[in-house]
C-alpha cells in the first residue's frame, strides 16, 4: 500500500507485485472515498475486498450544530475490477445507538475504524471495528447486520472474561475449528 505524503489516510493505491516484485497491477476504491491500509482481502472467486473511509455530516439532537462522523466503507471487486458490492455501515447501522461512546464536543465523531476484514466460513463478512471496540457481521449480499460481538451493541455474552469483551481490538479472524480469535490492543484499559 502507498500511503500519501500527508494526512494518515488519503487515496492512495494498494500494489500488486509478482514473485520478482515487480508491478503487476494496482488496486484502487471508487467513488471518491479515503483507501485504507490496514486490510485487504482476495475472495476464491478471484476478485478483492477493501476498506475505505468517508465522512458524513449528521444531524445529532443532542448538539447545537451539525456533527460529521467517519464511516467505513468496504467495496467487493471480481476479478476484472469491476465493482460488484459496496457496504457503508451508515447505511446499515443507526449513529444514535452510539451517542454514549462519543465525545460530542469532537470537531468530528470516530464511529468506525475499520482495521480487519475476514471472509467468514459462510461468505458473510466480518470486520473490526476498533473506535467501537467491537466486531461485525454482516450479510455479503444485502448488507444487513447479522451480529456484533463487543462495544455498545453487543449481541452476546461474555462468560468468564472480567474484561468483557475486546477494547480497541487491532484484528478479527475466524480458525478453522469455528472460534474467533481478535488481537485485543486493550488501550483504554486500567491496565492497557
């Protein structure tokens, strides 16, 4: 991945490179939003997942002026480049539910950091959300929430775990037994 000169996130260009590390090909998202680098994913059929960053304004009661928020986007390619599904999580999770977990004094409203994207066994999609602390799930076909694991909204419970739950977790994946394993960073811990 290319990053910019400037700025932690712009552009920039994810590059492929064969086996003499030479450029084979370039990978970009579409649609004007801020490429990421913290993940990218290849689907069996071929094509490529990536995630990206945008911003938008959001009216929020409880402040006097129009809030914007980060939002994560994830764009699905085959094998020739072209777009075949976009996921925005403001389109399939409410900004109101979250309210509790910001600072709305911020000049803008962290609600998705996107740092991991793992195919899951079904073909569904599961991301990591750190600004949250949480893990999603959702439908590789129409978007919808299946479930989220930690952070505000969490569907589950957590049994024997005195932390309950990941905090500004860095990575998600799924093992092949059927666990979910996340590198927890723990930053906003007593003890980080």
């Amino acid at each position: 991945f290319q990053k910019p000169t400037e700025g932690f996130s712009d552009i920039g260009l994810w590059y492929v490179l064969d086996s003499n590390m030479q450029e084979v090909d370039t990978l970009g998202f579409l649609n004007g939003y801020d490429l990421d680098y913290h993940d990218i994913q290849y689907t069996a059929a071929g094509g490529y997942i990536l995630q990206a960053y945008g911003k938008e304004e959001i009216n929020i009661p409880q402040t006097a002026h129009i809030d914007t928020a980060n939002i994560l986007i994830l764009q699905e390619f085959d094998q020739n480049h072209n777009l075949i599904f976009e996921w925005k999580n403001s389109d399939h999770m409410n900004i109101d539910e979250y309210i509790d977990s910001f600072n709305l004094n911020a000049n803008y409203l962290n609600w998705t950091h996107g740092n991991s994207i793992e195919i899951d066994y079904d073909d569904n999609i599961i991301v990591s959300n750190r600004a949250m602390s949480e893990i999603i799930k959702f439908n590789r076909e129409n978007g919808g929430l299946i479930w989220r694991l930690g952070g505000p909204m969490n569907d589950f419970i957590f049994i024997d775990d005195p932390l309950y739950g990941p905090n500004r977790q860095h990575d998600v994946r799924r093992l092949q037994n059927g666990n979910i394993m996340i590198f927890d960073n723990g930053d906003q811990r007593d003890t980080p």
